[in-house]
C-alpha cells in the first residue's frame, strides 16, 4: 500500500463533511486536488471509499473502515508530538477539548487558569451537544469530553469532578417565588420550558419527575440554556436549569431559584474519555488540574459552585 498520510488526512475532511467543496476550503485546497487526493489513495486502497447517490456523496463499507483507521492514525500522531514534546522538554503542546453547552459557563474560568500554568498549551475548545459529544468520544477525535451525562453502555472512562445541581428558576414576580417548601405535586400546576431532547438537563430531567412517577406539563422546547433563560424572564413557563448558567440572572435579580421539595437536583460534571486511551501529557496535566483544582478555583471565584454547595441537600 502506497497512502501517504496526507491523502489520509484529505481523505477524513471530505468524510467529515461528506462535502468537497467544504473540505477543500478547511484544507485550503482546490477541489479537483482534495478529488485527486481521495482518488489516488482509492487506487492505492483498492477500493471505492465513497459513492454519489443523488447529489450527495456517501461512505462506502470500505470507506467507513478507513475513517476509523485514518483517525486513530491522526490521534496517533498527536499523541506522538506531545509524547516528543516532553521528551524535548517542551511545555506545549495542543489540548482538545469538547464541552456539553451548559459546561461553557464555566470552563473558560477554568481554562484561563490553566493557560496561565501551561501558556504554551494551544486549546481548541468545542462547545456542542450531547449527540456529539458521544460521536467524538466513538471517533478519538479530541482528548477529554467534559459532560453531565456520561454513556452507561460505551468504553470510557467517566471522573466526577464537580457538583452540578439543577434548580427550578421563574421570573421574580411568579407566584411560587416567594413560597418556602414548594411540593413536587405544585410544580404539576406549572408549564415548563425544555431543553432539546439529548440534552444532558433535559434527559436528568425527565428521569427525576419518572422516578417519581410525575408528569410535568411542557411548554416550548428551547434549544439553549439562554433562549430557556430569556423565556422564563418572559413570563413563558418555569425552567429547570444548572445552577451554573444563572449566575448573572441571580444577581441581576432578572429570575429566582425556587424552593422546591427535593430539589436540587444533584449532578456531576465528569472528565471523560476512552477507556485506555493514552492521554497526551497536556491532556493529562488539563485533567490533573480539573480533579484537583476546578472545585477549589470556581469556590474562590464565588461562582456558581460556591452557592450551589450551599443549595439544601435534601
Ligand atoms: P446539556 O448539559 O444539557 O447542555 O447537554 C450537559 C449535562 O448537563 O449533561
């Protein structure tokens, strides 16, 4: 077999977007050079790696294997420049880190801090959903998943490293925000506003009211915590938030936390990757600092962690 790492590469761009056009522009190339490349390493292969149907091109059976394999090739890569960097005595390195959208409210804080230790260490930060997430975790494509919800059934490897309590939040002026010791029953009297399903709030959520075997009565399904945020100061519906994505609101006075009967809801943020996986030494110095560092560092920041750890624990 005659590939070379390059045609790999090109290759992996055209399956991620299954796309010519919008590969060749993140490649910088032309688009008859990325259909070359892709052609020259189908020839070296043996096989076709992707078909027309329509408009739109497909993985072949072939193709899909060699994804897998291009991408643990790159991976590979990475984790042999951070391996000969240290070797050499570098502090840098790249850390690839992807978030849930909620952990966006405070993992710059965290970062920053970490930058200031490592400011060799380039970060590429992605903020996506859950289905994501889980498709990154499969794939190797980044270093360390930071989510609420780790999969049950995958091979990673989850570690808790901060509380992530889910309160019930209304506009200053409803009715309940006054009230001590609302009951679950109440809440059945109230239309909520929902996450998007797959969201990790959305599916804590829905697990806590079955346990209980409660219906809520759903309004709108809202696809950010800030469009949830901005509706439930609109009067539209009570939302059920992290704690972390209100800290604003709070002081600004714009919503409340209601006292609600066996709220909050306790989660976790966990550090997740592949079970196995060979954490590059930036990676493993980011999560170090996250275990030992983000709980103590966010307290002292008086952020969201801070009042949640005083939120009741029922
Ligand atoms: P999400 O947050 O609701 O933005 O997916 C992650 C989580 O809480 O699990």
């Amino acid at each position: 077999m005659h590939l070379t790492l390059r045609q790999l590469k090109v290759f992996e761009t055209v399956a991620r977007h299954l796309n010519y056009t919008r590969a060749s522009q993140e490649l910088h190339l032309t688009q008859p050079a990325v259909s070359m490349q892709v052609k020259l390493l189908e020839g070296s292969l043996g096989a076709p790696l992707f078909e027309q149907l329509g408009k739109r091109i497909h993985l072949t059976e072939a193709g899909q294997e060699v994804l897998g394999y291009a991408r643990s090739i790159t991976q590979q890569l990475d984790e042999l420049e951070g391996v000969l960097n240290r070797l050499k005595g570098l502090g840098g390195g790249r850390l690839r880190i992807s978030v849930a959208s909620t952990a966006n409210y405070f993992i710059p804080t965290l970062l920053g801090s970490f930058s200031r230790n490592f400011p060799d260490v380039t970060v590429s930060l992605d903020v996506t959903n859950r289905e994501t997430l889980l498709r990154q975790l499969g794939e190797n494509t980044v270093d360390l998943v930071i989510m609420g919800q780790p999969p049950t059934e995958a091979d990673v490897e989850a570690m808790p490293f901060l509380d992530n309590p889910l309160v019930v939040v209304a506009p200053p002026d409803h009715t309940l925000a006054r009230q001590k010791h609302i009951s679950l029953a109440r809440l059945q009297e109230e239309t909520f506003l929902v996450r998007e399903s797959g969201s990790g709030t959305r599916i804590a959520m829905e697990r806590f009211f079955n346990e209980r075997g409660m219906r809520l009565k759903t309004g709108m399904e809202v696809g950010s915590n800030e469009a949830i945020k901005q509706s439930v100061q609109a009067g539209l519906g009570l939302g059920l938030l992290s704690h972390a994505t209100i800290e604003q609101e709070l002081s600004l006075k714009r919503l409340v936390v209601l006292d609600v009967e066996d709220f909050p809801i306790m989660r976790h943020w966990y550090i997740v990757h592949r079970r196995g996986k060979r954490l590059s030494p930036t990676a493993e110095a980011f999560k170090e600092f996250l275990l030992k560092d983000a709980m103590a560092l966010l307290r002292a920041q008086g952020g969201a962690q801070l009042r949640a750890s005083r939120l009741k624990r029922r």
